[in-house]
C-alpha cells in the first residue's frame, strides 16, 4: 500500500496570466486537472485514489519569457545525460518560449552562492548544440550545501526567475530549503528540479537519467570479468558497481550480462561465512565464478569509523578490496588454488555519455521542467511514474529512499539468473 494521503500539491507562484508561446507551435497541451493514479495495482488503489500532476505544457504561463532570466545548475557526481539535460532545458527555453538570458551556473551551488564569486557562463543554442556528444556536465559540479540566503542573493543580481536544479537526493533538499527561503521573502522566483541519481534512488521517478547508460556500461566489465574468470582454473571476477544504498545498478547488470553467480547489493546482507562457503562450492563444482557487488554492500562487514563528506554523506568503505583479500585468504587457507581479477569501472561508467535510450529520456525530463517553471510551479521535481511524466513536490520525493525490495519481482529473477542461495 501506498502512504496514506500523501501530499502531492505542487505549489504556485500565481494565476497564469500570459498565453503561451507554444501555441504557434503545437495543438495539444495539458490541463491542471490532469492526474496520473500513484497505484498501479487494484489493491495499492484508495478511496479517494492519490494522484500527481500530469506534466506538460500549459496553454497559459504565469511568466512573460521576454522579461525574465532562467538559470540551470548541476551538482554531486557525474552522470551520463547531464549534458543532454543542459542542452534541453536550454534548447526549449530558447525556442520553445523565446527566454534570450539563460545563466548556467558553475561548480554545483557553490557557483550559485553569490559570497563565491564564481562568474556564471551565459548559455545560448549555439553553445550547447553538441554538449550531448560529450560525458560530463559542461557546468562543471561539487559538492556540499550553500546558505539559501546567499543564494538567493545571485539570483535577484541576476534577474532570474527560474531555477533548474539538477542533482540528488542532497541537491533536492538543497532546491527544498531555496524554495523555502523564497516563499519566507515572498519573492516569484520558480525552483524546478531535475532528478539526477545514477543509483536510481529517488522515490517517485521510476527510473532516473543515466541509469539505462550506466547498466549498459557495467554490462561490459561483467562481460571482461566472465572472460577472465573462465580463462583461470577457480578463476574468479570480481566487480565493484556504483549503488551507496540501492543496488539497482548491480541487479539490473546482474540479469543483463546472465554470467553473473553472484550480485551482492546493500539492501540484502549478508556474512562472510555464508558468502565464501557459497562461493567454494560454486568453484568445486564450475570452476569459475563471476561477483557483482554494488559499493554499499557488506558495509557492516569492515571494521573503522564512519567519516563523512562535504555534502554530509557517510564516506563508504572499500568494500570490493574487502573482499577481493577476504576471498583470497579464504581460498589460501583452505590449500585451495584460486585466481582473483578485482575490476572497478565506477568513475568510467558514470562519466560516459549518454547512450541512446537515456538521451532521449533526457530531452524529455528537460522539457516538462521547463513547461514546469514557466508556468509558476516551484518546489517539485519532474517524475515519471505509470509512464507518465509527473509533477511530484520536492518534500514528497526527499522523504524517504528508494531501495530493492527483497520480495520484489526484480531480486527474486536475480536469485533465480544467479542461483545464489537466498540467504548467505
């Protein structure tokens, strides 16, 4: 069941008060009353049924796009699409409503903080027109929260009236706490945010940017760790994947490459004792194993204090080194011949460009956020949800993390194309 009566209101600046530019382009546009069921089954359903806003354009928009600003800011870790996500929001504020100043600010909110002084670049068609080729994000990232305050501050220097926050889990409280700030000075200026999560964990967007890219890539180092598995007697592959605390990557992986005997993920523990004796069994009888393992698995396994980053994330602990010396004094102590390739294709995956599937998925998420700001919605993010676009309020998608459930459909096909036992 879903939560009882969430709060799915997005709020707004104002009445629309101007006609869209859109309608000299297009025939159909979207009514507020449109709203998409959060249920998908007959029993998640409730009486009254939760509903989001259906995404899109508006026939009427509460700016005027010839007198404002819009401005567009990155942060935390590279993902593939974020330039696609640029050059969307930029294409569409550029010819779809006509926006002539749009401010790419640099460096993550840092670059947003007026106290910083770092100089935003003033982004135009022809600058980003082939920024999608490329990995990375043209804006450059950091991480580590700024004063609302002074954020604020660059804005109004700025004119901007709309902001695109693209980011995670902390870059969305970080546009919540803005918002907030905004509402406090009674000031109409739009914060729209664009889900970036290359762990796919943000709740209410079924699948982030980046992650269709990512499992393709991680695809690949399964692939040269099956090969080098099989190339040893008891050869083993061991591969770290991203996922802090989801492991959608390491499962989807894990049922695309189909050689996978193992996929470890943080929502699932497991002991060392349990895992090693599975995995000696595997090489008595196979002679050869392949691991998935997703970066925030096994974490209760190592021993040292907790630190965290600039942003307040808990620093992780090497769990793949963990293990590939875990494993091999295992194999040594039981006079047991075993070959290890350890492979860690993290930083590779996450700033290659987008593949096909993902850029598409881009151009899509940075249009509804436009059509989104430019009609006076602020504090929300842009969802997909029972293959819709959505509205969903930033508050709502911060409140908790989307993780694997161990009964899902998803782990019982990665128990059943790794044959792992369901407890280790």
């Amino acid at each position: 069941m879903q939560d009882a009566s969430p709060n799915t209101q997005i709020p707004l600046l104002g009445s629309a008060r101007f006609q869209s530019p859109l309608l000299n382009q297009r025939d159909v546009f979207v009514e507020d009353s449109s709203r998409v069921l959060l249920a998908s089954t007959l029993d998640e359903l409730q009486d009254p049924p939760a509903t989001f806003e259906l995404a899109g354009p508006r026939r009427a928009i509460f700016f005027n796009p010839a007198e404002i600003a819009c401005g567009i800011v990155t942060c935390g870790g590279l993902c593939p699409g974020l330039n696609d996500v640029i050059r969307s929001v930029v294409m569409t504020l550029s010819y779809g409503y006509g926006v002539k100043r749009i401010y790419g600010f640099r460096y993550g909110y840092a670059g947003l903080a007026a106290s910083q002084g770092i100089e935003p670049l003033l982004l135009t068609p022809e600058m980003v027109r082939d920024i999608h080729d490329d990995g990375g994000t043209l804006l450059g990232s950091s991480r580590g929260p700024q004063e609302p305050a002074d954020m604020v501050l660059r804005l109004e220097q700025l004119g901007v009236k709309v902001l695109f926050a693209v980011g995670g889990d902390g870059t969305l409280r970080g546009a919540l706490a803005l918002t907030q700030e905004l509402k406090r000075r009674n000031l109409e200026i739009s914060v729209i945010g664009i889900p970036k999560t290359i762990d796919n964990d943000i709740e209410w967007i079924e699948r982030s940017f980046g992650v269709a890219t990512a499992v393709e890539e991680a695809t690949r180092a399964l692939e040269a760790a099956h090969a080098e598995a099989r190339g040893a007697y008891n050869g083993i592959g061991l591969v770290k994947l991203m996922g802090r605390h989801s492991g959608f990557i390491t499962a989807h992986a894990t049922l695309a490459n189909a050689d996978v005997n193992f996929c470890l993920v943080p929502e699932v523990p497991f002991t060392l004792e349990g895992f090693l004796a599975a995995l000696e069994k595997r090489l008595r009888s196979r002679h050869h194993a392949v691991i998935a393992l997703a970066e925030g698995a096994g974490q209760d396994l190592i021993e040292g204090e907790l630190t965290t980053d600039a942003s307040g994330n808990v620093k992780l602990k090497d769990i793949g080194l963990f293990l590939k010396e875990a494993i091999a004094r295992h194999f040594e102590h039981k006079g047991l011949e075993a070959t290890i390739k350890y492979i860690d294709p993290s930083y590779i995956i996450r700033s290659v460009p987008a593949n096909a599937v993902d850029s598409e998925y881009c151009l899509a998420l940075g249009q509804h956020a436009v059509h989104a700001g430019m009609s006076g919605r602020t504090g929300m993010m842009v969802g997909y949800w029972n293959q819709h676009f959505t509205h969903v309020p930033i508050a709502m998608a911060t409140q908790k993390r989307k993780q694997i459930d161990p009964q899902s459909e998803l782990w019982q096909q990665v128990l059943g194309a790794t044959g792992q036992p369901r407890g280790m």
